[in-house]
C-alpha cells in the first residue's frame, strides 16, 4: 500500500452557465504513484518532479 505524502487538498469554487447558474466545482490535484527508495509513495506530479530534479 502506498502512504500519501501530500498535503494538498482539491481547489474549490464554482462553474458559471451564461445564465449564471452556479454548480459547486473541485480541480484535484494530480497525485502519481513513485517509488522512491524502494518505497512506493503517492506525490503530485509537481512533487514527484521536484524530487527527481534534486535526486539528480
């Protein structure tokens, strides 16, 4: 099983029709499985990129 290392949590707000109805709306994060050290964690994408960068 892989532990969750992230912190972030979804952006809320709302999507707008041209009549401005307003429909509740979440953009998740985009969390990859990597494994790391031989341990497989869940990073987001810009995490797991940062992590390579410095790895190097």
């Amino acid at each position: 099983m892989a532990k969750n290392l992230s912190t972030k949590k979804p952006l809320t707000g709302n999507r707008r029709s041209h009549a401005l109805n307003a429909t509740k709306h979440a953009q998740k994060p985009n969390f990859q499985k990597v494994t790391i050290n031989g341990e497989k964690v869940i990073l987001s994408a810009r995490e797991a990129k940062t992590i390579k960068k410095d790895a190097k």
